[in-house]
C-alpha cells in the first residue's frame, strides 16, 4: 500500500513540475529589421504628410513597436 502510494504521488509531483516549468517562446527581436521597418515608416509619413522628422519618428516606433 505503501509503495503504491509513494509511486502515485512521484508521478503526480513528476507530471506537475514538467507540465508547470515550460515556458512560451519567446521570439528574439531583430534590430537590423526593426531599423529597417523604422526608416521605411518614418519616410511613408514624412512623404504623406509632409510632417515633421520628430512626428514622423514618433508615429514610425508605434507602427514598428510589435517587432520589438
């Protein structure tokens, strides 16, 4: 009874840390890609708009902010 039980409960706590300590991939940024999409936005909205580079920057970093 014994045995049975220490084995029930190695498999729980086995099953619990494995299942528990994985994490989800992370994706590593880019920065070559990132300075790229950042020059690339910058110039749409300064050839668009007709803005200024620091208005043209600020909306380039929101556009491009999800591969960082």
């Amino acid at each position: 009874m014994r045995i049975r039980t220490l084995v029930t409960l190695s498999v729980i706590t086995a099953l619990t840390i494995t299942g528990c300590g994985s994490s989800a991939e992370k994706k590593e940024a880019d920065p070559v890609a990132y300075n790229k999409c950042l020059e690339t936005e910058a110039a749409k909205w300064l050839d668009e708009t007709g803005s200024n580079l620091d208005y043209a920057n600020e909306k380039a970093a929101q556009a491009c902010g999800d591969m960082k």
